[in-house]
C-alpha cells in the first residue's frame, strides 16, 4: 500500500511537472497585441517602431494588454495647453489614444468607447466660431474640437452647469457636443460604470 502510494505521488509529480514546463508564460511586453506601427516617415510612408526609435527598440515596447473593450473617460477643464495659448487642451493626447488603439493595436471604432467630459475652463472649446456668442471668435481651436467629434467611437459632452455659467446654448455650440447635467457628477458616473479617468 505504501508502494502504491509513492508510485501514485510520483506520476503526480512527472504529470505536474510536465504541465509546468508545457506551459509558456504570458508575454509582459503583449507584443501579438501590436499590430502595426503608427509611425511614418517624411514621405508618409509607414515605418517601424526600429526604425523610428532604433534598433531594438520594438523589443522593448510594451503593447496594450486588453485593448478592445477600453472605456475612457477624460478631463477636459482648460482650454489651452500652453501659457502662450497655441495649443488646445488634450486634444492631441485624446486622438493619439485613438491612434494608438486603431492604427498599432488594429481595434475598430465600434470596439472602444472615449467621453470627453467638458467643463469649468475648458468651455470655449466647445463654441462655434460661426454662432452668435460673445466669446465665440475666442475659440480658435474650433477645427481640432471638430475632428475629434467627428472621430468614431469619441464623443464630447459639456457640463450644464458651467453653460449655465457662461451663458451657452446648445445654439452656440459645436454641432454633435452632447450635454451632462454636471461635469464633475458625470466623471464620477462614467467611472462608476467601468470607464477609467485620466486627467491629460
């Protein structure tokens, strides 16, 4: 009986010990995950990741674990990206996520979901320069804030209460910008039903 139960410990032993070994650890760096490279040269032809940051670097970069499914929901308070006001707040940050899930990781629009949550002092972003506001010539970032509401699987809301504030009617708007009843109640919402925050 003895005998039985070291030769049954045994084969247990070999039996684990091969489904150990068959097993290959999961890749931290997610490279099946990069499809293509996002980057181009002069020309606008498509170049790799070596080529642009050099040999090897392709080795290194980590590649997004789970990118179909993202839920994102981000900050939009500023209006500006710089003190000197030649840039506008997160846009370039908004579509580079993009790019980065549709071009290097090759998930469609339809498989990814981004608010823009607009509110306090990011609100001239959402003004049409063509509509009657007084501080609608003010929004000089207006075609970048098109682009972005134009972009599948991306929408962009403005909170009610900082409208309210500034005196803005869904007339004065961008076309396509949706509403919250609250900018910082609907950050909150959003992340309470599975979209992650980030603050660009």
């Amino acid at each position: 009986m003895k005998m039985l139960g070291q030769v049954v410990a045994l084969l247990l032993f070999v039996t684990l010990s091969g489904l150990v070994h068959a097993v290959t650890p999961p890749d931290p760096l997610n490279k099946a995950n990069c499809v293509a490279s996002p980057w181009t040269d002069a020309s606008g032809n498509t170049i790799t990741v070596d080529q642009k940051f050099g040999d090897g670097a392709a080795a290194v970069t980590r590649c997004l674990a789970k990118p179909k499914g993202t839920r994102v929901v981000y900050q939009f308070n500023k209006f500006c990206e710089d003190a000197a006001c030649t840039k506008v707040y997160a846009v370039g940050n908004i579509l580079n996520h993009v790019r980065d899930l549709e071009v290097t990781h090759g998930v469609p629009a339809g498989e990814y979901q981004m608010m823009v949550i607009v509110h306090s002092g990011g609100w001239k972003a959402i003004l049409d320069p063509a509509k009657a506001h007084p501080n609608a010539a003010d929004n000089v970032f207006a075609d970048q804030i098109k682009a972005l509401i134009a972009t599948p699987g991306v929408k962009v809301m403005f909170c009610q209460n900082t409208a309210n504030s500034n005196k803005v009617r869904l007339s004065h708007m961008i076309d396509g910008v949706g509403f919250v009843t609250s900018g910082v109640s609907a950050l909150a919402d959003l992340q309470r039903v599975g979209y992650r925050y980030v603050q660009p």
